[in-house]
C-alpha cells in the first residue's frame, strides 16, 4: 500500500482494573476517509476514540496515528514511552469533539477557538482571531463570537467545539457522540457541519448514535460490541443487510 | 395571648442586656475615658498599621504556597504529591504558636543561613540568622507558611470542583499540564476559591495577634506595650478589641459582596444587599435592575458542567 492510513490499530487492548473495555480491534482509516462506529453503550466506542487520541494508554497491540506510534516511540524493535510535551504535540495535531462540549466556561466563543492556538501553535494574537472569526462564521456563529457558552444553546456550543477543533488545523476529527447530548431539533445544525466537513475531505472517525449521518456521510459504518468489532463495512451493506446476528439485533433495536 | 413564648424570651433578653448595659456604664474601672485617650494613639495606629501589613503580606504568602502545594498535591509524580501532603500535614498538625516560637528561636538551630549547592559548595553564602530573621521576617514565616497550608486545601477543593471535561479538552487541544492549569482550571476553581479565602483573610487578622509573643509591636503588643507603662490593662484591651472589630467588620461586608458576585450563575436571582433593601424602603417604586440581569464575563462559568 503506497498511502500511509491516518489510522491503524492492530489488536488494540484497553482495561480498566478488570475491566476489559478493548478486546483486539482492529481497523484501518485511510486520510480522507469518513468511518462511523456505531454499537451499545459500553461497547469500548468512546474508549477506542480517546486512545487515538492519547488521552487513554493501550495495554496491548499497536495503535497508529500517520504512520506514527500512539504514545511511544520506537527505535529499533524497542519501545519508548512519550514525554508528556511528545504527546500534547501530537493530540494538536488531532481535533477531539466531546459529548458535552466541553467548552471553556469563562471564554467567549472566539476565546475558545483562539486559545489553542495562540497557547500552543503560538500564532500570533491578530492572525488566530481572523481565523477564528472565518471557522465561527463557517459553522454559522458569525454573530455569536462574543457569547459566552452559557449563553449558546446545545447545538450552538458544538459548533463551537468543532470550531476550536478545527483552528488547530487538525489532520484528523475525531467525534465522540457529538449529537447524543443535544435537543432533537438541534441535532440538524450540527450534522450539516460536520457534513460539510467531510465532504471537504477532512478524514473523521465518529462514534455516533445518528445511523441516517452514517448512511449518508460515512465511507465505512464499524458495529462495535462488547470490546470487539462485531462487523465492518460500507453503509448501505452494514445498516442495509448486515451477516452478523448481533448487529442485526441492535440496529432492529435502534431503527 | 398567642406566641407567649417569644414574648417571654425577647422579655429575659431584654432583662439580660439591659443589666450588662448598666454595668458596664456603671463599672468605673472600664475607664471608657481611657479607651477613648488612646483610641487614636500613635502607638496604637502605628500597631493597627503593622497588623494590615502583616495580614496581607502572610496572605499574599500563603496564597502563593497554597496553590503550589495545590498543583503539587494534584501531581501525577508521587513524590512531588507526597512532598506536598507532608508539608500540609507538618503545618495544619501543629499550633500556629508553637511555629511563631520556632520560627524566633531559629536562630539556636541555625546560628547562620548558608546558600549554596549542597556537597559541593554549601556556604555560598553565609547570613546571621539574628540579623537576618527580624521580628517581621519570623511574623511572616510563622503565618505565611502555616497559611499556605490551609490554602493548599482550599485551592484543591476549587481545582478538583471543575468539571473533568474542561481538562480533557484542553488536553485535547495540545496544551500542557501547567497550560491547562494556568489557563482553563484554576481561572474557572477562583470561584470556589474565592470565598473562603476572604474567610482565611478575617481569620488571619486575628491570628496576627499572636505575634505578640516575640514582640513584633502590632495591634495587640502596641496596646500590651502601653499598658505595661501606665497599668490601664483593660481599657487598652478594649482599644485592641475595638480595631480588630472595625477591621473585621470591613473585611466582612468586603466578603459579603466578593460572594454575591463569585455566586451568580447558580441561583438567577440575587438576594438583594441590605444596601438596596433600605433604599426600596427609603424610595418606594424605584426598583434598580439587580446584577444578575446584566452580562458580564464572570457569569458565564455556571451555565454548564
């Protein structure tokens, strides 16, 4: 294969205590490519996204992200874990977007987007607020920049969220359920962006409960159960006549 | 007659306070002429002055070593944290007093303050510790680093009260720990942060009456000084006590509002001050728009968690 995947996980393993969360997935994301994971909670979904994104340590198998280890490096066939300045520099280049927003309470909302930058990519002041009105205005808050987060609704802050995400200039998305948390009629605004966003090319992996997105947007639709990945395909075989038992009994549960 | 009972106990409350009232006009050695003499004493300001420098000077200090010890009890490296829950328990586990003392007496312990590299070069520089530890030098010590112990747990409650996400996605944004601390954690715990620490403040205003045991001239030692001279003991106690209520009461009112403004956000409606409930009484039908209904940066930290 001549493309390096943005994403590659072989047999990854995660858990907690005794809790084991990953049991051996594996998968491959190609750049450019939009791959949703569906499945029950509990499923290993979300725990899988944030060790792509370094904020959990794998136990066992490999993980990478453009070619390179999650949270090691390695010389020879020895392994050497990150420092933690290594591993911030690698989550800038990955847009993380939360279930609850998670936006910073006592920034406005182009506060929220410029602060990564100018904090950790030390973009100068001015250039990070143009940019940071331009990917506000994109997601259609152009006239909401000096709100502060308590004073967006659900659907408002998560376009604020993919907003800060993406002025990192991320070369990857990952979306963990961005949706699940949000009134029904604010759900439309918020996958229109994310919509957009992969038709731009941007290369997304996305946890999510919106199986109509995953049809439509997504490349490859991933079922995931109890810590495996149960089944994976494109959209309209997976959601339209899925082999798995499993998968047939959840989506007849979900649809 | 209905609520006999309240009419019984506002009679005996009245009966009490009406016999201390007379007493204590009636009882000459109160010597209220005295305390009014000394009032405004130069000696006494001077004391009033010495005891506002050393609150906010140990303040200062103690909030500083508060929130160091705060990230360090908060670090994932086990013997910066240990460090940290050893200097907390060292402090909060002996009086205040007995620290003052040692403090004093550092100089038996230590006959001279030598800085430099430890094996290689250790006397760098070589100080007197007599010359070097005044009497404020170990006014500062004893209650600034015994401060900063209580601050540690304050500023830890403040830290630990924001919600997780906020770190993770910072996190997730390629900050660093101390970004994430510096920038998005403790600006969001200063509301947590905030209130009891006006309280340490007005705590400590009294504390420094300690010092008066390695005779630094503040508030109280001023007033033990004059009346070690002229034996009027208690009306200068009463000159003391008068101050520190002043002071107090100043810090209190000051804390009162610093906790109206740090508690918008969680309820919408603000009690009104005593401030404004006079003047609806005063001027009936002008009712002014209370914070809460205006904007400001503060208020946005409640809305979400």
């Amino acid at each position: 294969m001549s493309v390096t995947p943005m994403i590659e996980a072989d047999l990854v393993c995660k858990q907690f205590g005794r809790n084991e969360v990953l049991k051996g997935v594996s998968l491959t994301v190609q750049p450019g490519e939009v791959m949703c994971i569906i499945g029950p909670s509990g499923s290993g979904k979300s725990t899988l996204l944030r060790c792509v994104n370094h904020l959990e340590q794998i136990d066992a198998g490999r993980l990478a992200v453009d070619g390179e280890l999650v949270g090691y490096r390695q010389e020879g066939d020895k392994l050497y874990e990150l420092r933690e300045n290594e591993v911030a520099q690698k989550r800038a280049d990955i847009g993380m977007v939360f279930q609850h927003f998670n936006l910073f309470g006592h920034m406005t909302a182009l506060q929220n987007v410029c602060e990564a930058p100018v904090q950790v990519k030390r973009v100068p002041k001015k250039q990070a607020r143009e940019v940071g009105v331009e990917l506000l205005t994109r997601v259609g808050l152009g006239d909401k920049l000096d709100a502060y987060p308590s004073q967006l609704s659900g659907g408002q802050q998560q376009r604020v969220a993919i907003a800060r995400a993406l002025a990192m200039r991320p070369k990857l998305m990952l979306f963990d359920e961005p949706t699940s948390a949000l009134d029904p009629e604010l759900v439309g605004d918020v996958l229109k962006v994310m919509r957009e966003l992969a038709q731009e090319g941007m290369t997304m992996l996305v946890v999510t409960h919106e199986m109509g997105f995953a049809r439509e947007v997504a490349d490859t639709v991933v079922f995931m159960d109890g810590g495996v990945i149960v089944e994976a395909g494109p959209p309209a075989q997976l959601l339209g006549s899925p082999r798995e038992a499993r998968t047939r009994d959840f989506l007849s549960r979900v649809l | 007659m209905r609520h006999y009972g309240r009419w019984v106990a506002a009679f005996v409350v009245l009966l009490i306070a009406a016999s201390l009232i007379r007493s204590v006009i009636t009882n000459d050695r109160f010597e209220w002429g005295v305390v009014g003499d000394f009032l405004f004493d130069s000696r006494v300001l001077d004391g009033l002055v010495l005891t506002l420098e050393l609150t906010v000077c140990a303040m200062i200090a103690g909030v500083l070593i508060g929130v160091l010890l705060a990230i360090m009890r908060l670090s994932p490296n086990p013997l910066v944290s240990g460090a940290s829950g050893f200097y907390i328990w060292l402090f909060r586990g002996t009086p205040v007093l007995v620290q003052l003392l040692f403090w004093n007496f550092i100089a038996a312990l230590y006959p001279t303050i030598d800085l430099g590299v430890p094996f290689l070069a250790p006397d760098l520089i070589s100080l007197n510790a007599n010359t070097v530890i005044t009497p404020f030098v170990v006014a500062l010590l004893g209650l600034g680093l015994n401060e900063g112990a209580y601050m540690a747990e304050i500023v830890r409650a403040g830290v630990l009260s924001v919600p997780e996400g906020q770190t993770h996605a910072a996190q997730a944004l390629g900050m660093s720990r101390l970004q994430t601390m510096r920038r998005i954690v403790l600006p969001q715990a200063m509301r947590v942060i905030i209130p009891p620490t006006g309280n340490e403040t007005i705590s400590m205003l009294k504390t420094t009456s300690l010092v008066s045991v390695i005779a630094y001239a503040e508030l109280l030692y001023a007033s033990q000084l004059i009346y070690s001279e002229n034996y009027r003991t208690i009306p200068l106690l009463i000159v003391a006590s008068i101050w520190y209520l002043v002071m107090t009461t100043i810090l209190s009112i000051g804390q009162y509002y610093l906790e109206r403004r740090f508690g918008r956000g969680h309820s919408r409606e603000l009690p009104k001050t005593p401030f404004q409930r006079l003047k609806s009484v005063l001027v009936p039908g002008h009712e002014r728009p209370t914070i809460s209904a205006q904007r400001s940066p503060d208020s946005a930290g409640g809305g979400f968690a």
